[in-house]
C-alpha cells in the first residue's frame, strides 16, 4: 500500500515554515532586523537550539543573514530581480522611463482593484493611515518626507491586493525608483503645484478603496500615473530645452570674445 508515517515535525521545522511565510507574504522585508535570539525564540515558544537549527536552515536557504556583532536579518530577497547589467540599461535610456510608467500604470491599477476587493478593513486603516502622514508632511518646505510616503503608499495599496507575486515583484521595482534607475522622484515633489495635485490624487484613489469602488480606484491610480507621465515628459523637455540654449548662450559669448 502506498502509505508511508507520518513523523512529527521538528520544532525547527515548524519556525522555518512561519519565518518562510512572513518573508513570502512580504510582513518580513529585505534586510529587516530579526529580534535578539533569546527574544525572537521566546516569542516562538521554542528552545534557542531549535531556533539556532532553524535559522542555519533558512540561511542555507538564501532567506535570512547573519551579521557577526549585528544580528540575524532578512536576506535581500530582492536583489536578484534585474541584473546589474540590466539595471545600468535601465538608467541609460530615457525609453524605460516611460515604460516604467506605463508598466505601474497596469500593475497598479490592478492592484488597487483587488485591494479594494480582497483587502481586510485593517489593510485599508493602514492605507489611510499613510495618506494621513503624507497630508502633514505636506505642509513642510522639504519635499522629501511626503516623496518617502508616496512610495509607501503605494506598496501598502500592492500589499492590501494580497497577490505575493505581484507584491515581490513591485518592492522590486520601487527599490530600484527609490535607487533613482529610473526619475528623481525627489524633483516632481519640489514644485509646490505639482505637490498639490499628487496630494488630491492620492486621496481621490484612498477614497475609491475606502469606498470599496474597484472600477473607481483603478480609474484613480490610472489618471494619477498619467499624470507622473505627464510631468516627467514636461521636465524632460525643459531640461532639453535648457540644454540648447546654454549652447546657444555659450556660442553667443564664444562670437563677442
């Protein structure tokens, strides 16, 4: 008969499959820290040595780091997505930008459908929370925090869509924007009335997903990357526009010397 017994699991087994599982559903993030061993094994009601097994086992498995004097943390899972090589090409051509856009256009405007969908209320408690720190942050003169919210605003929208494919892939992308491969998203931010708009537009997709509106927060997502597509094409005109007339202002003063 094709039956085998069933074994009991290991307790290092068992903390394997639920650190897996916190890094696979993204609650655990690359190179997050990891609690001091004896913390995290009491709050995994396990033995230091089976946790120790467990932490060996997830290292060989590429999951977790340590680092000596440091601690235990989340390997960057993330890393790998593009390669360097494919990355410098990215940072070259002014063609990615745009399909970058392009790209977070569809991908988020799926995502904001399932979130409104299949995101729990707590999911959407988190959304708003965020938009919440962006409106204060708005008022300062640096840009900088609310440019640092816009993209967690973001990725909470793609972690309430509960698709951990979509989820990985999309911290990848933005760990890369946040690299500037793609824009300096801190520049779009600068222009007090671009800061306006961006702000109106993501309250109008925050209000779609509290309304649990799927069509409508895809809508929302998809006219606020039309928008960033929008700016970005005027900044690069303005700066080509700029580059030619410093030649121009160049050669002028090249003729009356």
């Amino acid at each position: 008969m094709p039956f085998t017994k069933i074994l009991p699991d290991k307790l290092s087994s068992s903390v394997v499959r639920q650190i897996e599982l916190l890094i696979l559903r993204g609650v655990l993030r690359p190179g997050e820290r990891l609690p001091a061993e004896r913390e995290l094994a009491d709050r995994l009601g396990v033995s230091r040595p089976s946790l120790r097994d467990a932490v060996a086992d997830l290292q060989d498995k590429g999951l977790l780091v340590t680092r000596p004097g440091s601690g235990i943390f989340v390997a960057d899972v993330l890393g790998s997505a593009f390669s360097d090589g494919l990355v410098r090409l990215f940072a070259a051509h002014q063609e990615a930008v745009f399909d970058y856009v392009s790209f977070r256009r569809d991908m988020e405007g799926l995502a904001a459908e399932r979130a409104a969908t299949y995101g729990s209320d707590t999911d959407l408690r988190v959304i708003g929370m965020i938009l919440a720190r962006m409106e204060a942050a708005h008022d300062k003169r640096d840009p900088g925090d609310e440019a640092e919210l816009d993209a967690a605003f973001h990725l909470s929208i793609i972690e309430a869509s509960h698709n951990v494919i979509m989820l990985h892939m999309m911290r990848s992308m933005y760990d890369l924007l946040r690299q500037g491969v793609f824009y300096n998203r801190q520049v779009m931010f600068r222009n007090r009335m671009t800061r306006d708009h961006l702000l109106n537009q993501h309250r109008a997709i925050n209000a779609a997903l509290q309304a649990r509106d799927p069509a409508a927060a895809r809508a929302a997502v998809e006219a606020h990357m039309g928008f960033v597509e929008k700016s970005l094409a005027d900044q690069l005109r303005e700066e080509q526009n700029e580059g030619i007339a410093q030649q121009r202002l160049q050669h002028e003063r090249d003729r009356t010397t």
